[in-house]
C-alpha cells in the first residue's frame, strides 16, 4: 500500500471512529443512549401507592446526586391515572375562558416562541409525609426522595395569555392535562403572570412521558401536584374549580381547629444526604465531608448551618455556586469525627429569614394532621460503629 493510501486510510478511520486496533479494556463495546456503567450499581425504586392500576411513585436518589441537577431519567415521578403515550403532532394546548380571543397551539407552535430556560426545583407536598408521622423511611431516598431539581425550557405563560387576552374578572387559571384522569389545578392568575413556563424540554432534552411529555406546566416553587402534566387546557376563570379532590389537596388542619386553603408555596428546608441513613463510615473517626441540599420556593437560600451534636451548636456551611432562587443549592461542611456517637442535620434560612423549624416547632404551627408541607429538620444518627441511622 502506497503511503498515501496509508495517510487516507488512517484518517478515515480516525473520522469514524474506527480503527482496526481492538480497544485495550476488555469487552468495551458501544453502549446504549442513557445507559449507566455495570460499575454503578441500579438507584432508582418504584413504589407503587395503591393497587390502583397506573397509580404510583418513584423517588430520586438524592444520596447519588453529586451536584443539584437531576438527570432526567432519576427524576421522581408521581402519578395518578397512568402515563398516556401522546404524539405530538396531535397534540394540542388550549387557551379559552375569560380572553378575548381563544387560542389553540401545536406543540411545534410553542416550542417556535422564544425559548425560557430556567433551573427549578420540583417537590411533592407530600414528601416526607412519614417523618411527619413518627414513621420515617431509614434513608434519604425513601424519606425525602419526592424531590428533584432539572433545567426546564419552554415558553413564558404570560406571553401566551397576553396574546390570547385576558378579560377583566379574570383571576384564575384551570390547568388540565392530558392523562386519563384529567388532572386538575387551579392557578391564582398573578403566579401565571409571574414565572410560570409551559415547557417541553428537561435537561437538554425532550421531556420524558412520565414528565408529561410532550407539554406540561412548570410553576416555580409551589407545590409538585399544580405542575400539571400532559398540558392540554387552561381555562381562565373568574374563580378555581374546586373539585372535591382537589379541596383535599389544598386544605391543611391547623392546630386550632382552623383550615388553611391553597398553602401552594414550598417552604425552606434542607437534608444532609452524604453520611445519610443506610450509610457506614470507617470505624475510628476521621475527617469527612458533610453535604447536602437545601431549597426554598420564597426565592433563594441565604445560610445552611450544620450540627454535628443535635442541634446544641451549629456551623456555617459553604453553599456551592451558583446559587438560584426555587433551585436546589448545595451545601458541603468539612467535618472531624471524633469516632463517638453523633447527631447529624442542617438548618437553611432563606432570603426572606424564613429559618427551618425543628419538629416540636413545626408541631406548634401546623400541627400533624396534614401530612402536607412537612419541612422540619431531618437528623442522621452516627453510631460509634459508623453505621448511620434514621432513629
């Protein structure tokens, strides 16, 4: 072979990708899109709620997560009717009610609007609902792991309804999707108006069925249920349309024997999720890396403090940049085990100095009835074996 024909040779083979040589690690081979090293070992657990058909759950492992983002595919799912497999170019978003003009968009239609990109996170507001009960999950995947934080894309809500035009009395947006059960939200008009996105994207990509693909509602740092998914409709309206269903949902018990209604803001709260329950560190003491998330949908976290001893002292912990308002923030505090019992947990405060409440201090304003909203301060316990533990 000449050497010229060697050079092109060579070169094609470079452009391609391949080459005659066998790679040097054994059994290398192309892999699946999405698919995790045979090193990893599997992280994500579906539950399911009921033996309803469809209905059920999936929690992030938010102890394998290193930075704030979810990858798409741990991102924890809530369903209520199943997961409907929509295609696109049938799919439509409707916008009637109190507007001047109603409008129906294709889904190519909102993904040609000027793009909006934001970090957000997105939490069930019935997360943690056990520690709320005294019955906590033993790690932090099964204890606060309705909880997930991505880059969503799409377009602004308010673009949409200004060129729909609202009529005066309008104050309320009824938001519908496209599963089976037609699941229901009603959103105060001014929320829709703020920050809201109809999006289409999650993490670069298009967004999974079970993140409601190909259209669903992204409201910054309310509650994961008026997210709605599989966004078909949106009915403005001078008033919500409280189903029964979705009264339940928005109305929380108080200690006084009074009801709160529409509680839809997620309020500040942090966990410690590496050394976290199920967890064992090396016998003897040593220094290690306490980390964790922190979040708030009143706008950004300010201050994470870390105790290593209960809650007697706490320490200022290092918040990981960039910090984003309704976004996860993480934290790190480097800490000298001493290889004795300790009590692990962290406390945020947000920018408006909200400070996360203690158990007995969420208890005296909430109550316990609900379930709903639990944002208490989660503790880890550290045995003198290493071994950590919920209780």
């Amino acid at each position: 072979m000449s050497s010229r024909r060697r050079f092109l040779t060579a070169g094609a083979a470079a452009l391609t990708g391949c080459q005659n040589e066998e790679p040097s690690t054994s059994g290398a081979h192309m892999r699946a899109y999405g698919e995790r090293s045979p090193h990893e070992k599997p992280v994500r657990v579906i539950r399911e709620l009921t033996a309803s058909k469809g209905t059920g759950s999936s929690r992030t492992p938010l102890h394998e997560i290193y930075g704030i983002i979810t990858p798409s595919a741990l991102h924890y799912e809530r369903h209520h009717s199943g997961v409907p497999d929509i295609d696109p170019a049938q799919h439509t978003l409707l916008i009637h009610g109190l507007v001047e003009k109603p409008l129906v968009f294709s889904v190519d239609a909102i993904r040609a609007r000027p793009a909006v990109s934001r970090v957000y996170f997105l939490e069930c507001s019935g997360n943690s609902v056990g520690d709320n009960r005294g019955a906590p999950f033993p790690d932090v995947q099964g204890s606060m792991g309705l909880l997930s934080c991505s880059e969503w894309t799409g377009a602004s809500l308010r673009s949409l309804l200004e060129e729909a035009g609202l009529k005066p009395g309008a104050k309320w947006v009824i938001a519908e999707g496209a599963d089976n059960g037609r699941m229901a939200r009603s959103i105060p008009l001014e929320k829709c108006l703020e920050d809201t996105l109809v999006v289409y994207g999650q993490n670069g990509e298009a967004l999974r069925p079970e993140q409601g693909y190909p259209l669903r509602l992204i409201v910054p740092g309310w509650e994961g249920n008026i997210n709605v998914k599989w966004l078909h409709r949106l009915h403005v309206a001078a008033e919500p349309a409280m189903s029964v269903k979705e009264t339940a949902f928005y109305t929380e018990l108080m200690p006084d024997g009074k009801a709160q209604m529409f509680t839809y803001v997620m309020e500040a709260r942090s966990v410690i999720t590496r050394p976290s329950g199920g967890m064992k560190l090396p016998v003897g003491g040593g220094i290690h890396e306490v980390t964790g998330l922190a979040w708030t949908g009143k706008g950004s976290i300010r201050r994470v403090e870390v105790s290593t001893d209960g809650g007697k002292t706490y320490h200022d912990a290092e918040l990981q940049q960039p910090v984003l308002p309704q976004a996860l923030v993480r934290f790190r505090y480097r800490w000298q085990w001493d290889g004795q019992e300790a009590v692990l947990q962290s406390r945020c405060t947000d920018e408006t100095g909200y400070l996360q409440p203690t158990h007995a201090e969420y208890a005296a304003v909430r109550g316990l009835n609900s379930g709903y909203h639990y944002n208490a301060i989660k503790p880890w316990f550290v045995r003198a074996d290493g071994s950590v533990k919920h209780v």
